[in-house]
C-alpha cells in the first residue's frame, strides 16, 4: 500500500511539476513541528515494536 501512494505521488509530481513546491512546502510544514515527526515515527515504529513484544510474550 505506501508503494502504491509513493508510485501515485510520484506520477503526479512527473505530471504536474509544479506540485513539486506544494509537496515540498507541506513536507517542511511538518517537519517543523515536533510532535507530528515524533507521531509519524510512531506509526512506523509500531509494527516493528509489536512483532517484538509478542515474541517476548510467546
């Protein structure tokens, strides 16, 4: 599934290079704020922390 967003984003940024700056622009958005970078890296740690906590369970 993020394959399939990435393929999309990348084909509308080839598209329509002008989206290249909203992109960008949003992207700095968020980096500037701690707590949305600290909840996407939540999100993509989460998978990873609960295949280890069942093993550790099991």
């Amino acid at each position: 599934m993020k394959m399939l967003l990435l393929g999309a984003l990348l084909g509308l940024l080839i598209a329509f290079p002008p989206l290249l700056a909203l992109v960008l622009a949003a992207a700095v958005a968020i980096l500037a704020k701690p707590v949305a970078v600290a909840f996407g890296l939540g999100l993509a740690a989460q998978p990873v922390i609960s295949r280890r906590v069942r093993r550790w369970t099991s």
